[in-house]
C-alpha cells in the first residue's frame, strides 16, 4: 500500500571510469522511516524490516544500472525516479559523482523531493564534498547524520514545503466539512420528508374520520325519525283504543 512518508536520505559516490562498469560506494545514509515505524509497527511491503533491511544497497543498484546525468559544476542535477509497486527512488549528482538519493512512498510528491535534494546538497556539498571525493564505505554516516535528520524531519512534513500540498490539504478537510454538511443536511431533508408523511396521513385519516362521523350523524338522524313516527303511530292507536269506546258510549246515550 502506497503512501506520502518520506523514508530515507543516503549518499553515494559514483565511480565512473572510461571501459569500465559504473559502481557506487555507499558513503551516508539515514533512516527516517524508523523513526516513526518503530512505534507504529511496519507496515505490509516496507523497506525496513526482515529481507528489506538493505534498502542502501538496494539503491545502489538502482544507480548503478541508471546512473544519474550529471549536474553543472557546484550544482546537483541529472534527476531520475524509479519506482516500485509502492516505493520510489529520487536521485541525482553532480559533476564530481556525488549523488543523493531518497526513498519515498509512491504519493509523496516527486517535484517535492528533487526539492529536498538541491537543498540537501546546497549544505552537504560545502561541508563534506571533499571528503566525499575518498572516503571509505560508510564513512561519513555518523557525520552526515545531523544535516541529513534535519532535512528529512523538514521534509516529511509535506505541508509545511509544499504549497500545493498545503492547499490541497486545507481543500481535503473543506471538502470533509462540506461532505459532513451535505449528509447533515440530507438527514434533515428525510426527517422533513417523513413529518410531511406523517402530517398527510393525519389529514388522510381526520377526513376519514370526518366522513364517518358524517355518515353517522346521518344514520342517527334517520333512526331518530323512524323512533319518532314509530312513537306517534303507537300514541295515535292507543288514543282511538281509548277514545272509540267513549265516544260510543256517549252517543248510545244520547
């Protein structure tokens, strides 16, 4: 798995004779990556660790099978990037076969690293070139090591050197915020949605109700009126029950 960690600095001489083979001496190196991983735990596919333990002499074969051009005299230059399925190597030198390299994740910004290398050997050059030129294999880490934490720590930091990766990273935590409002706003959207349902399903039901009390009222209506006929038929047969007799009995008498 790819990253943006910045995880090494080292230092090579380039030996490049008429006729013979390029080889590259080992002169500094220094491993940033562990100064981090050693407390978080290595990751799947690192450099530091079991087989990858050599990733100097890893890089020395890289030079040696595509030495960098050579830059203008007092300058690093001749840049190249090599890559693998998650590391890249950045390295160039200069017209008296100094050559810095470094091992970055595949994210880390290339342009970013050429950066750190110029500026890497606008110090090295002058306090250890002449050394450089015949000093033995891994001579010069233990003096190298200060100059070369301070530039990896610097550079690790991305958007501290970067501008574009500054912007980009204030861009990252907008659209976060924008992607937390847009959910924000979506959830209130369907809790808005479903007041609405439920709303238009009291209205369904109160017109519901309203019909039936309707229809009701209505049939209590029309009982009502069949009980109240009902009764005057009942009153009206028990008054000529009563009043026949009477009236009957009158006119005998008469």
């Amino acid at each position: 798995m790819s990253d943006d960690k910045l995880r090494c600095a080292v230092v090579y001489r380039i030996n490049a004779s008429l006729g013979a083979p390029t080889s590259a001496t080992l002169l500094a190196k220094y491993d940033h990556a562990s100064d981090y991983e050693s407390h978080a735990g290595a990751v799947d596919g690192t450099l530091y660790g079991g087989r990858d333990k050599s990733y100097a002499e890893a890089v020395e074969m890289v030079i040696t099978n595509d030495p960098p051009g050579n830059g203008e005299v007092g300058s690093i230059g001749g840049f190249k990037v090599v890559q693998s399925e998650i590391h890249q190597v950045i390295y160039g030198s200069d017209s008296n076969g100094l050559c810095l390299a470094v091992i970055t994740g595949l994210r880390y910004p290339s342009r970013i690293a050429t950066q750190m290398l110029v500026e890497l050997y606008g110090e090295y050059n002058p306090q250890f070139g002449q050394l450089a030129a015949t000093a033995q294999k891994n001579a010069l880490t233990s003096k190298s090591k200060s100059l070369l934490t301070k530039m990896c720590k610097k550079y690790s930091e991305l958007d501290k050197v970067d501008k574009a990766s500054a912007i980009t990273g204030k861009l990252d935590g907008v659209k976060v915020q924008m992607q937390d409002n847009i959910a924000s706003m979506l959830n209130n959207i369907e809790k808005t949605e479903s007041i609405s349902n439920q709303a238009d399903q009291l209205n369904e039901q109160a017109s519901v109700f309203k019909k039936k009390s309707t229809d009701l009222r209505k049939h209590m209506r029309c009982k009502n009126l069949k009980l109240t006929i009902i009764l005057i038929v009942v009153v009206l047969i028990i008054l000529i029950i009563v009043l026949v007799p009477v009236i009957q009995k009158a006119r005998n008498k008469n």
